[in-house]
C-alpha cells in the first residue's frame, strides 16, 4: 500500500518522538539506578559480579511498585497528543488558513485571486493581500502587517464582489499596522497590534489577540479571544473556537465555532462550521464543509447555511497554488433557496 509523503512525515515525527522518550527515561534510569547500585555495593562491602544483578532486580521491583497504575498510557497518549498538533498544523499550512498567517514568526506573503460563477452563468471578482514582515532587532516579537481582509470573519460568506479583477484590487480596505508577540507558543500568548484602516479616510484601530492551544489524548483545541477598537464604530470582539482530531491517518475532522459582537450593531454574527480534511498525496487535498450562521437578535436565528468543498493543489515549489470551490448557499433573504457558485482561485503563498 503506497502512503503520501505527509503520512510518511507524520509517521517519521511520530517514530522520532517515541524514540526521544524512550531514550530520555532510559538513561535517566540507568544513571540514577547506577548511582545508587554503586552506593549499596560500598556500604555493603559486595563483590561487584556477584551483587550487581540482585541489587538491581530489587531496584527495579521497588520502582515498579511505586509506579502509578495507568502509568503506562503515558506514552500512548503523548504520541497521540503531538500527532493530532502536528496534523492539524500541516494541514493548516497547506490550506494557508489565516491562522498560518497570524502566527508566523518570519516574513508571510499571500496573494489570493478568486474568480466567483454562479448558476445565471455571471461572474465575480475577489481579492486578497496579507503581508508579514518581521522587523529587524526585535528578536521577533514586532512585526508590520498589511491585510485587505482583516476585518472579515473565518468562513465568510457575506463577500461582496466586484465586476472586474482590478476593481477587486481597488474597492478594498486596507489595514496597515505593527504586531508584537507576548508569551510562550505552548502557553497563553498575547498579540496586540494598532495600525490605521485605509479606505476613503484614514482611521486608527487597536486590537488585543490572546490565543491558547491545549492537547488531549484525541482532541486539539485552539482558542483565542480578540478585542478590539475602530474609530468609526467603537469596541468589539471576536471569539473562535476550534476543536481538531484525526479520523485516519490522512483525514482530519474540525468543528469551529466563531462569535462578533460589535457596540455599534448590539447583536452577535454567530458561526457553526463542521470540515473534514482529507490529504490525497503531498501535493493535493481536498476538504468538505456544511457550515451555519445566524444573529442573536431578537432570538438567535439563522441566516444562512452553507454546504461545500475545497480542492487544493500544490501547482508549482511550495508558493503556487490552485483550488475548486463549488458552493451551495441557503439564504434566509432568498426564501432559503438553493444558490450554487463555482469559485477558481489562485494563490501564491512566500514564507521565510
């Protein structure tokens, strides 16, 4: 049977790990085993030949009595923590999901453009510029930052688009600012930025993002909380849950929760996403999503719903890629009828 070459990396980080552990507590063993071995043989006044084998047969037993019970799915259960992190991770790169984006140490580029047909045979145009750059002598903690996006919501929907390519360049709002990066990967980490939101005027915003991964035997959770503050309208905040586990060794399953509440509308955008990732080899890979959103007010209701898949392919080196988005949106505004969309997209993604 032929793996792809990510189950082989999995599988290879997998392999290295156990090693690595293994190794670790096998030496710390031998050394304090040895230590104490030698104490008993002096104190004792021993022959080494003949003592050696029992002094540590009795050492071994002592220490296998004080060992917990469950103690031996230690090992089982941290292999299997690292290898949902490292899974979701790399499929997180491939897909260039704004996560990548956020949290890159070096220098990030992504240039996105999509062209959108739906079922009356119309066209659209979208798109998209993030751009990363770590500014020097800052030990990587401040960094520049230009997004045409920033502004929009994880598995958004609500795109408007435009009616040629170079008017889905110009009609945007830029967001230009510096980041900095406060705390430990693995730990709580604190990103706050402040910049200006260019459009017709200029306007200041600030931004406070707190983020957390944890780790359980299956499941990888990432949470993170932004509040934030624009000129225009005031305070606000976005809340993102995701929870991540491997169905099989090429498959992973999501579940993303996503909550914005803004003082200028006064009522939650409200998101349920469910996604499932498959790697078909190191270059291609596809994802199938049902997704539903909705508002809080006057009752929590939802607006729509969203059926889809994503086929990504790794065109040319690790910066060029291709994807096929076929959609099928349910509109609360649209008697919730069925509307079909097909988007192309190209990307090029530059990373250092």
């Amino acid at each position: 049977m032929a793996y792809s070459a990510l189950e082989n990396f999995i599988y290879f980080i997998l392999f290295i790990l156990c090693i690595l552990l293994s190794a670790n507590v096998a030496a710390e063993t031998e050394n304090l085993s040895y230590s104490f071995t030698e104490q008993k043989i002096i104190e004792k006044n021993l022959d080494v030949d003949d003592s050696y084998e029992d002094i540590v047969e009795d050492e071994q037993s002592e220490a296998e009595l004080k060992r917990p019970f469950f103690s031996f799915l230690d090992g089982p259960h941290n292999v299997i923590s690292a290898g949902v992190e490292v899974f979701a991770r790399n499929i997180d790169e491939f897909f260039s999901n704004d996560k990548v984006f956020y949290e890159a140490s070096g220098t990030y580029l992504q240039l996105r453009a999509d062209s959108v047909f739906n079922e009356n045979g119309d066209v659209g145009y979208e798109g998209n510029v993030r751009l990363k750059l770590r500014l020097p002598n800052t030990k990587r903690k401040l960094k520049f930052t230009l997004e045409s996006n920033a502004n929009e919501r994880p598995d958004d929907i609500t795109t408007q688009l435009k009616n040629t390519p170079i008017a889905a360049v110009e009609n945007k709002d830029y967001f230009a600012g510096l980041q900095a990066t406060l705390g430990k990967e693995n730990e709580w980490q604190f990103k706050p930025s402040i910049g200006l939101r260019l459009s017709s005027s200029v306007e200041p915003y600030v931004k406070f993002r707190l983020k957390r991964k944890y780790e359980f035997t299956k499941w990888n959770i990432y949470w993170h909380e932004t509040p934030y503050w624009f000129d225009s309208f005031g305070w606000g905040f976005d809340s993102y849950l995701e929870l991540n586990t491997k169905i099989s060794d090429a498959a992973l399953f999501r579940a993303s929760t996503f909550a914005r509440w803004t003082n200028e509308a006064d009522q939650f955008e409200l998101s349920q996403v469910f996604s499932m990732f498959h790697t078909l080899s190191k270059r291609r890979a596809i994802s199938y999503f049902v997704g539903v959103y909705g508002n809080s007010e006057p009752t929590v209701f939802a607006t729509h719903y969203l059926l889809g898949a994503t086929y990504r392919q790794n065109v040319h080196k690790d910066y060029l890629f291709f994807e096929i988005i076929p959609q099928i949106k349910y509109d609360k505004l649209n008697a919730f009828h069925a509307e079909q969309t097909l988007t192309l997209r190209v990307e090029f993604v530059f990373k250092k």
